[in-house]
C-alpha cells in the first residue's frame, strides 16, 4: 500500500513544480538524483531549467559568505630600480567606493613591508602571508601574528640550493590545527652564485622546475601550528602549475582541503592535461580530478587559438574553473571531487573588451573581478545583470587579487614574534 501511494504522489509533481525545486539544488545533490528519473539525468540540455539555476546559482545567499568583506592586494613593480612594493586594503561600500590601508606586519622593522597572500580567501580569519625567506600567519582583526619557523630542510650543505613552493593553507577540523603544504626541491648553484648568499632559494632562469622535479631530490612537507614545526610526508603529488615561478593564483582552500591546479601527474611526461589537486589535511589523503576543456564548439573559428589559459575560483561556496584564450570566459563548476563528468559549463561570459586581461578573484552573488590591461583599474563583472561595473577609488596595479575576507577573533597559536 505504501509504495503504491509513493508512486501515485510522485506521479502527479508537475515537471515544471519539479524543476523549480531542483533548479535550487547545489550541482552535487542534481548530480545524484539523476538516477531517480530519466528527465533530471538531462536537466543541463534542458535551455529553460539552465536559466533558472544559472539565475539561483547567483542570487541564493552561501553561508561561505555570511559576515565577510573584501581585501584587495597588489603588488607594483619598479623595474628601474629593481624594487617591489605591496598595498592591502579592506574594500566596503557600494562598488567599493571606499577603502581601508591595512598594514603588515613589521617583523624585521622595514621601512615598507610587505608580503605575497596565499589562497583566495581567509580561513577562520586568519591569513598566510609569503615572502621570498618567510612565512607568516596572521589575523588582521586581532593584530596576531606567527612567525613560521624553517624546516630542518633548509639547513643545507654549501653546494646545494633549495626552491620552495608553498602549496595550500587551511584547517584540519580533526586536530583543530592550522597546516601547510609546501613541496621542496634542491638545485646546485652556479659559479656565479657561490659569493652571493642572497640568491640561495633562487631558482635559475634556465632551470625549469620539472627538470628540477627530474634530476635532483624533491618531497613534500607539512608545518603544523599545534606542533610548531615541520614534518616531511611520503607522498608524490603532483606540483602546482606556475608561470613566471608563482602559483599562487591557482590554489583554493575549501572545506579542509587545499586545491591546486596541475598540468603534470605521474610519470607520463606527455601528458599534457590539467588536474585539480585535491589535499584532505586531515587524513593526507589526495584527490585528482582532471579538468574540462574547451570544445570545438567554444572555439571561435575565426579566431586563432594558441593558447587556452584557465584560473580556479571559489564561486558562491563551488570550485569553478574558467576557461579563455581571448575575451570570452568559460565558467564551470565541480560537482564530485575525481569524477571529471561531474564540471558542469553555467556560464559562457563575453566576449568582453580587449582591455580585459584574466580573472582575479570571485565574490558574492556571482561577481567575477578582472584585472585590466596597462596595470588599470580592475572591474567586476556582474553574473546577475551581465553588467560591468569599475571599481570606483580602486587604482590599478601590475598584479591584484581580490581576497575573501571573514572577521574572527581567533588566536593563531603560539607568541607573537
């Protein structure tokens, strides 16, 4: 009697009362429920239910943004005199009419210092902070901050070099520990490095980091906050995709997992598709899911495609890929980590004007950030309307990046240094 009304009720759901309630699923529960009925195994060919969860997508609030705000951080260049500075700057207002300097902190009393900023968003508050010798964790709202001591690593003999990368920042909620993951690699110095002690972890300009990966030791290692110290790993991952020695655009950190883009794996050397590195900090666990790709269908055939470059955000709580090789942007969000079939394309953007240059960051409510050519002022696109908007008081730099931001009055661990 039971299954009989379970059949009749299920029967009698208008498809389009059905879609309506589907089109407010996150990807991964439409993914599941496919089986339950040959209809929603197509819902993505279906043209009116993409326009309602493209529309749901971007408008229903995530609790991955509840209570956050906006950081800004560029990076300026002066080749002439061979000097790099940086700005942060908290972002608040309409269209980010108004802005806040925040200062670094001033380890080693500089008269102007700065730091790189790993990953696209906080995590509990707290934010890592690189250079080129040092790390630093710090929270912005409580002024902490912690020194990352080195690793046993970086006591090397006088003829090697050492490269490190860093490659992802997070919690590990099992331990309620703050980690990182960074891989290691030790390269000779040249001649011309022997008197110079500034250039130790300076990779040479003809050393390529797979033929470092090749031909000398590599691992892995991983500092944890509550041990204070660093821990080499048995593991063979593979290595973020970086261009011009810097990685850090593509790296995410979600959930207690880090997330790298990769265009090597294994030992197939020929190997030329992208992978989406997965890191469980807890369990040390590792998840690829290779990446989409552009069709022939995306492929203007008027238009010459070289090279197809790609970047990874976080969109409204989903790791999204985007895919371009001129002004049109690819949007696709994952579904099931390993499982490729589960990208899914919601959003094709543009094409856009010449002047737009890539991808810098992904806010609330669908707001994509692009960086402008001629270091110019950023812009924001707008998922919603398909509007562009300028960044009103907001300068234009040679890199910016757009930083997800929570408040928290969280202690990091340990003294401040």
């Amino acid at each position: 009697m039971a299954k009989f009304v379970s059949d009749k009720v299920r029967n009698h759901i208008p498809d389009d009362l059905a879609f309506s309630i589907l089109s407010k699923l996150p990807l991964k529960s439409l993914k599941r429920f496919g089986c339950v009925n040959k209809t929603w195994l197509v819902l993505f060919e279906n043209p009116n239910f993409m326009i309602d969860f493209r529309s749901n997508f971007v408008s229903i609030p995530h609790s991955y943004y509840k209570d956050t705000s906006f950081l800004l951080h560029q990076t300026f260049y002066n080749h002439e005199h061979n000097y790099v500075s940086f700005s942060l700057h908290s972002l608040f207002g309409e269209r980010f009419k108004n802005k806040v300097k925040l200062d670094f902190p001033n380890l080693f009393r500089q008269e102007d210092p700065g730091f790189y900023v790993l990953v696209s968003g906080s995590v509990n508050g707290i934010l890592c902070l690189y250079d080129r010798d040092t790390i630093v964790l710090w929270n912005p709202t409580t002024k902490e901050f912690k020194v990352i001591p080195p690793s046993p690593a970086e006591s090397l003999p006088l003829y090697e070099a050492i490269i490190k990368y860093i490659h992802g920042f997070g919690y590990d909620p099992f331990s309620d520990d703050y980690k990182i993951i960074r891989n290691v690699g030790f390269v000779p110095i040249t001649d011309d490095d022997d008197d110079d002690d500034d250039d130790d972890d300076v990779l040479p300009f003809d050393v390529q980091w797979e033929d470092v990966c090749e031909n000398y030791d590599t691992f892995w290692e991983v500092y944890s906050v509550v041990c204070n110290s660093w821990r080499k790993v048995d593991l063979v991952l593979p290595t973020c995709y970086w261009e011009g020695g810097n990685c850090n655009d593509n790296l995410l950190y979600l959930d207690g997992m880090c997330h790298w883009l990769s265009n090597s794996y294994g030992d197939n050397k020929n190997n030329n598709e992208e992978y989406l590195v997965s890191f469980n900090l807890t369990n040390e666990v590792c998840f690829t899911t290779l990446m989409p790709a552009l069709t022939p269908l995306d492929i203007d055939p008027n238009e010459t495609c070289n090279w197809v470059q790609r970047a990874l955000v976080l969109l409204n709580g989903s790791i999204a890929s985007i895919l371009w090789y001129t002004t049109t942007f690819h949007i696709s969000i994952l579904g099931k980590l390993g499982v490729k079939e589960s990208w899914t394309k919601i959003f094709v953007v543009g094409p856009l004007s010449d002047d737009i240059r890539y991808p810098i960051g992904a806010g609330k409510n669908g707001d994509i950030f692009f960086a402008k050519k001629d270091g110019r002022e950023p812009i924001c696109f707008d998922l919603c309307t398909q509007m562009i908007e300028e960044l009103d008081g907001v300068k234009g730099a040679h890199n910016s990046k757009i930083i997800i931001y929570k408040e928290s009055l969280v202690s990091i661990g340990g003294k401040n240094h």
